[in-house]
C-alpha cells in the first residue's frame, strides 16, 4: 500500500457507551473512500485499524467507532497520545467491503457484532442518500441493549424506509449458531438470493461465515474484510 501519511485533528470525542467511543476526525487534506472501508492510525509504530463508520457525503470528516477497555493496550495508548497531542496520523482508504463489490440489483442482508456496526452503518447511509431501492436487512449482534449504542438511530431507518428491516439480537453464548438460525428462519427459502455483509470481531464473522456454509449458503454470497486477514494468515 502506497497511502501516504496525513494529520487529522481529532474534532470530537464522545462516549456512545461505557465501552465505545466515537472520534470524529477532521482531516489535513481529505481523502476520499468507499462507504465500508477503513483507515489506518499510527501509533505505537504501528498501525492500527478502524472502520469509517460514515458514508462519504461530503463533509470530509472521518467517524470512528472505537472499544474502549482497560485490558485493550493498543486502544487505551491510542487515546493516551490523542489526549496529548489532540490529533493523529492517517492513511486510507482500505479495504475491498464496500457496496460498489456487490452485485447492483441483489438485497442486502448485513451483520453485524458490537463496533462491526460501524462500516455497515455507513453502507446503510449510502444506500439511503443515493436512494437505493433494493431491500435491504441489518442483524446487530450484543450482549447487553446498551452495545446496540445506535439503536434509535436504526429504528428511525426502518420507520421511514419500507424496504429496511431491522433485528437486534441479544446473546452471551451460542452467537453465531443463533445469528444464522435465525436469518435462516427469516429467509427458509430465499436466503441465496441475497448478499451478504458481516462485520465484527474477526473469530465472530469466521464462525457466522461457517454457520452459515453449513445451512448451504455458498461463501462468494459473503462479504468481509476479515476474509482478506484470513487469507494472509494461511
């Protein structure tokens, strides 16, 4: 990757939960992206990953969705150098999830656990303010109602767009045998006609992935930039 560094002056830090922080950064120079790609930060010397949690729609801002925890190293010095120094260094865009990779006229049935959220968010933007008519289904995973920390924001979609269902489902155990029985209860009978989208916790979008294979879905229907990690691993 040839993305060269730029500064971006963090513009706003605000809690979403006790756990996730949303970080609006402001840009030197502004790049454009996808709607579900990612950038990268450097810190530490090293960079490290987040996924753009807002569509590209002109105001040259970069929302972040980030987990916040103690037993988090890289996260919590992340914040410690933002602190000091009130901006990062950047580079982006990243990443081959994003709505242009999928196919034009299938619906859409995105997952997503905890701050995976944040790019599916942002795809979800897209399609709204480019009026996208194909249907589309969001399956947000959590243990606890306070991690769906945009929950409200959802419901006002799929209250004012007729072709958007929504389906937050909560769980401590047994998430991704559960996440794709129930999609599977959804659509007994139309589930490969749809493409589909899974964001999260990398060992959580493999297992959904593999849950999935097994109730017969083929895996070029699936869409993730963890895939991409996965092969570089092997």
């Amino acid at each position: 990757m040839n993305q060269a560094l730029i500064s971006a002056q963090v513009e706003r830090i605000a809690p979403l939960t006790d756990r996730v922080i949303k970080l609006i950064l402001s840009p030197s120079h502004y790049i454009d992206y996808q709607a579900g790609q990612y950038l990268q930060i450097f810190s530490i010397n090293d960079y490290l990953s987040y996924s753009i949690a807002n569509a590209p729609l002109g105001s040259h801002k970069y929302e972040l969705h980030i987990r916040h925890v103690q037993q988090d190293f890289c996260n919590r010095t992340l914040f410690a150098e933002i602190k000091k120094q009130g901006a990062v260094n950047i580079r982006l865009p990243f990443g081959d999830c994003h709505l242009n990779k999928l196919k034009a006229k299938s619906p859409i049935l995105f997952i997503a656990g905890g701050t995976g959220f944040a790019p599916i968010k942002a795809m979800i933007e897209q399609l709204l303010a480019t009026g996208d008519a194909r249907p589309f289904e969001l399956y947000w995973s959590a243990r606890s109602q306070s991690d769906l920390y945009m929950d409200e924001k959802v419901k006002q979609w799929q209250a004012h767009v007729d072709h958007f269902r929504y389906f937050p489902l909560l769980s401590n155990t047994n998430i991704k045998d559960k996440i794709a029985n129930y999609i599977v209860q959804q659509h007994p009978h139309d589930l490969d006609k749809y493409e589909i989208v899974i964001g999260g916790p990398f060992d959580m979008v493999y297992d959904i992935r593999d849950a999935l294979v097994v109730q017969g879905i083929p895996t070029h229907h699936m869409y993730s930039d963890a895939f991409s990690f996965e092969a570089k691993k092997e």
